[in-house]
C-alpha cells in the first residue's frame, strides 16, 4: 500500500473520530467552525437550504441541520455576508487533505470564490436584462407572479387551459418541473412555450437535479426559447421516492453565481470555455424566512444577493407577523437596495392540499391558522379569504416587491381573485374589479 494511501486511511480515521470526516479530500473545516459540511445530506457546501425549520434538518429531522450550525458557529450571532464556497472536486475524493493542501492540488474545492462586482443599489440600475419582470419592478410596480406544472407528456393543453384565467392578472408565470423528483416536460421547454403564448415566463432549475454541464445547457435553452427568467433553486430531497440519484453538484448559491458570471463576463467559470452569445437571465433565488436564528436566512439571502441573484421567491408565509420581523431586518441591513424580493402566498381550496402542507419541507404552518382552515365548512372559501388577506399585508409591508402565488388545489381559476385589487404600483392601488367570489 502507497505512502498517500495509509495517510488518507489515518487521516479519514482520525478525523472522522473528531469530525464526522467524509473523505472529501479538501478539507474546509477552518472555513466552517470545524463542522464538516459534508454531513450534510444533500452535501451542501453552501446552505442551509429551505427545507430547515427549527434548527432540523430537512433530510434527517431527527438531526440538526449541519449548516444551521456552521453559520451559528462562525457568525456568533452576526448578519455579515458568508464566504461562498466551491463545489466540491469530486476527483479528491478518498484521498489525503493533507497532501492535496501542501501540493495546492486541493485550491480549486477549498479557497471561497470571489463574489462578482456587481454595484450598489442594484435596484435603482437600469434593467441588465430583456426581462419584462425586471422591467416592471424597476418602474416600481407590485408584481404578482403565479406557476404552472409542467405536464408529465408532450400535450400541452390542460396547462395551456389553465393559463387563460391567469395571464390578464400576473405578470410572471414559473414553469415548475420534476415535481417530488417525477420525470416531466423540462422548465426550459414548458417556460419557451408560455413564451410563445405571449407569456412572461420564470423557468425553473433545481440544484437536486442538474450537474454544472446540464445547468449550463439549460441557461442555453432558455436563452434559445426566448425565456429571460430563471428561479435557481437548491431543491427539496424526495427522500429516495422515485429511486434516482440527486445531483447537488451545486447549490442554489453556486447555480446563481455561474449564472451571473456567464451573464456579465461570457464565460463558463468552471470550465473557462467563452461564449460568443452567452445567455443574460433575469436570476432568482428562494430564501426561507422562517428558518431560525433568524440571522442565518439574513446571510444566506445577503450570499444570494452578492452572488448574482437579482429577485427572490420567498417560501410560503402564513406567520405574517414572524415575516414582518424579517423584512424589517432586510430593510435595515438594506438588502432590498440589491434585490426584489417576492413574498410566498399560499392559496389553500381543498382538504387533501391542506393535509399535505405539513409534509411540504420548510413550510411553517401555525396552529390557529391550521385550525381556521380545517374547521371552514368550506375550505376552498376560507382559503381564499386567507390568501387574499396575507396578499394585501404583504402589499403594505416594507420591503416586499410584490407577491408570489402557490396554489395548492387543482383550480387556477381561483387565483385572479387574489390579487385583483392590490396596488398595481407600490404606491397606490389599483382599480379593477374583482372576480366573483367563490
């Protein structure tokens, strides 16, 4: 057995005794309070990721979640902006940190990126993009976004169906796709047909389901379909249902910072190639506002940002008041000088939706909200009522750029009746009638 052999052995011993070691063979434990990110297991090296509530991780409940506690270790309590680590070079793997730090072999999975220039005020700049969504929150309108699923065949036209109650009303539609890891039409061909329907389109790429390659080649996609929208997410894992194997080649974190930095400089960080026509997306991101403390949403929505993200979905808000306190960090930090953020507004019509929110990871549903909904003699109603309320707090609460619909239910019809009569500028409401009530 090679020298490099036994000192990897010994090392993986030694440090898995006192770390957890995984073996990842670049070690970034002085980066992260010596708590090993790759007990993650999603194998983040960038989190936490929206599934966390309670300090619980989403994968293992029974645990804490691992990023929760690197970023309470090395913050102490501060919001300051975290370093954005590399993914990880999976060709070290089983092999000697050690060795691989003394050659420099190791560089490239270990030392934090440099996060891009990106300017201050980002959203007072004029629009970077063809985006209409960037076009309209920069005129500083209150935008209302909604989504659909992506079919699960190559016919269209339920979807397309349901679209006509939609479009006269939001001003952005996600195509989500791969819902609990289910083969579906891609985001980027669902986006490119709402595209071709004269909708403004939000495509949709998951970290759980793309290598750096394929993400690649999806920005390339959707720059081909005309999409100029994409929400990078880090993803919920479907905890081995279906059986197939979860990417995590990135975060959303990373996803966004390759995304931006084809957009500004042409080039493909990880491989270095240049583009002669690179795509130039309009980049979300998702941030939970409910994970706790609430200082680590606060530096992960500030590493988003400085990464390149330009607009944020929130997870689904039914604590309105936990969420008021967390904005009001974000206008004092001034994030919302850098980014739009879009709250998460839950549209709940039927029981079987309601039975399934519990299990939906990072989603906080209180008690007597649970309670208000379960006992409506009629739900879909009560719902309604709901969503239109949180809908207008979020219209009168510092910071919020406007408001992103989920809607958990089968009818999309219902959504328009949401958001009719909010403000159609952050400063003034407007005047439309609404659609009959449910």
């Amino acid at each position: 057995m090679r020298y490099d052999r036994l000192l990897a052995h010994a090392e993986a011993f030694a440090k898995g005794l006192l770390f957890d070691c995984r073996s990842c063979g670049q070690c970034v434990l002085r980066t992260t309070g010596l708590i090993c990110p790759m007990t993650c297991p999603k194998g983040l090296r960038n989190g936490p990721c929206g599934g966390t509530l309670d300090g619980k991780c989403e994968v293992r409940p029974d645990l804490p979640c691992v990023w929760v506690r690197i970023h309470s270790r090395t913050s102490q309590g501060n919001t300051d902006l975290p370093p954005l680590m590399p993914s990880r070079d999976t060709a070290l793997s089983d092999t000697s940190s050690y060795l691989n730090f003394w050659s420099g072999a190791d560089k490239s999975g270990r030392s934090p990126l440099a996060y891009p220039t990106l300017g201050q005020d980002r959203t007072r700049q004029i629009p970077q993009t063809r985006s209409k969504l960037e076009h309209l929150l920069k005129e500083g309108a209150f935008v209302r976004t909604c989504e659909v699923r992506s079919p699960r065949s190559a016919d269209f036209t339920d979807m397309m169906l349901q679209l006509l109650s939609v479009t006269d009303y939001f001003d952005a539609v996600n195509a989500t796709a791969y819902l609990n890891g289910k083969p579906s039409m891609p985001s980027a061909f669902t986006a490119a047909k709402l595209v071709a329907a004269g909708v403004e389109a939000i495509s949709q790429a998951t970290a759980r389901d793309h290598t750096k390659t394929s993400f690649i080649s999806e920005l390339l996609t959707n720059h081909a379909g005309g999409v100029n929208n994409i929400l990078c997410i880090t993803g919920d894992s479907y905890a081995g249902r279906p059986r197939s194997k979860q990417v995590y080649d990135m975060d959303s974190s990373l996803m966004l910072y390759e995304a931006r930095s084809l957009r500004e400089t042409g080039v493909i960080q990880f491989t270095g190639d240049s583009l002669p026509d690179p795509p130039r997306l309009y980049l979300g991101a998702a941030i939970n506002p409910f994970t706790t403390p609430q200082n680590v949403p606060i530096r992960r929505l500030k590493q988003k940002a400085a990464a390149g993200a330009d607009f944020i979905q929130t997870q689904l808000v039914f604590d309105v008041e936990r969420f008021r306190e967390f904005m009001a960090q974000v206008v004092q930090e001034g994030i919302d000088r850098d980014l739009f953020i879009l709250a998460g507004v839950p549209v709940v019509t039927s029981r079987k939706a309601l039975a399934v929110l519990p299990t939906v990871p990072g989603v906080y549903l209180p008690k007597d909200i649970a309670h208000r909904l379960s006992s409506a003699s009629n739900i879909k109603r009560e719902g309604l009522a709901l969503a239109r309320e949180i809908a207008h707090e979020m219209s009168q609460t510092p910071g919020v750029a406007g408001v992103h619909l989920m809607l958990f239910g089968a009818d999309n019809t219902v959504l328009p009746k949401v958001v009719c009569d909010l403000p159609r500028l952050r400063s003034s409401y407007r005047e439309e009638p609404c659609p009959s009530q449910a």
